[in-house]
C-alpha cells in the first residue's frame, strides 16, 4: 500500500516538476495553444447552448455548427422568441461571422509577453499584455491580464483582464473599472468555454453614467465530429 502511494504521488510530481523547468516562451505557446483548442466557432467540433444574461435581458441560444443557420435563438427572458427577435439575433450573428478580421481568443495575447507568475497549489499563473480590440494600442498601459493553468496537464482553466488605472477608449469617455473572466473546462479531452463574464463602469463627458455587467454560460457540449 505504501509502495502504490508514494508511485502515485510521484508520478503526480513529476509533470509538475517539469512545469516549473518551462521557459516564458514554452508557457507562452501552451497559453496560445489552449485558446486555439477553446475556439469552438472556429474549429466547430462540438455543438452547445450558451445563456447570455445581461441587464436587461436574458437570451438561450443553441450552436448547431452541422445545420443552417448554425444559430438558434430558444428563449427570451424565459419566454420562445418572437419572430421579429428572432431574426434580429440570426441578423446579428450574420454580422459577427462575416466580420474581415474577427477576434480570436488568441488576439487577447500580445505576442512575446507570457511570462510565468507563480505556481502554486497545483496551478500556474501567467501575466500577459492584453489587446482588447482598439483598447491595445493606446491603452496598454492601463490593463494587465493574466492566466490560470492546471500545473499537471498545463490546460487553460482561466483568463482574466481588468484595468490597473483609468482609462478613455474614445474622446470624453472616461472607463474607471473593466474587468473581462474567461473560465474554461475539458469536454472529451478538449478545452472549452465554460464561462464569459464582463463589467464596466465609467463615464460619458464627466457626467452620463456606463454602467455594463453581463455574464455567458456555455454547457451541453455535444461532439460532431
């Protein structure tokens, strides 16, 4: 009994060892590797619902990647969706796929600035430059980010990036808190999204209140291929 013991706390050991023997380079391209496999509308492998849960309302949708249109609106607020909401949410989707340059997972990862935070209690945590779309280039300076990995099998279980200073995305808008949470999870040894979540408070020209807190789930993963 003892002899299974101590093997199989080694054989735990040893891959976490191995973690801490990485360079920033090697945990970068595991970082870039993860949020590849989490790119579900990318690759499309699997099939899943997703709530998306805001201020003012509550929507149920459904990726069907093998049917057309791909997207199906099941529920508003609780209730089936009419059919002017219906095809307002298929308009919308239409619009985010046929973007020239959507946003990947990956695009939220400068390149060259994974460096390896800390390890402890079998995680890993990473800081990253952040790019948040237009935010990147003028704003850099006001938002970190940084990742969570399981130190034995070095998959993605968070990411998170948030705002250490104020800061204006666009003349007389002051943003004085954002904060963007990505969880994730393994369905058939593949990483996914679990979880989405996005705050922020500011203001418009000193006086009209931003005010956004809105939260995504995603479960009934189904694999298609």
């Amino acid at each position: 009994m003892h002899v299974t013991v101590k093997q199989w706390g080694i054989g735990l050991l040893l891959p976490c060892l191995a973690c801490l023997s990485l360079a920033s380079p090697e945990w970068e391209d595991r970082l870039l590797t993860q949020l590849d496999e989490a790119a579900t509308l990318e690759h499309q492998r699997f099939s899943f619902q997703q709530l998306t849960q805001g201020s003012e309302s509550r929507k149920l949708a459904q990726f069907q990647p093998q049917q057309n249109p791909q997207w199906q609106l099941l529920e508003v607020d609780g209730n089936p969706p009419s059919s002017e909401q219906n095809t307002k949410f298929l308009k919308q989707r239409g619009r985010d796929q046929e973007q020239d340059d959507p946003v990947r997972f990956r695009d939220l990862v400068a390149v060259d600035s994974v460096t390896l935070a800390k390890q402890e209690n079998g995680k890993v945590w990473l800081n990253f430059v952040p790019r948040v779309g237009e935010l990147a280039d003028d704003n850099a300076e006001a938002l970190k980010g940084y990742a969570i990995m399981s130190a034995l099998d070095q998959r993605l279980l968070e990411l998170h990036i948030e705002n250490i200073d104020t800061f204006s995305p666009a003349f007389s808008i002051k943003i004085s808190k954002m904060t963007m949470m990505f969880r994730f999870i393994s369905v058939d040894n593949q990483t996914v999204p679990a979880e989405y979540g996005f705050s922020m408070l500011g203001k418009i020209g000193g006086i009209k209140k931003i005010e956004v807190d809105s939260t995504t789930a995603y479960s009934n993963y189904q694999r298609i291929d």
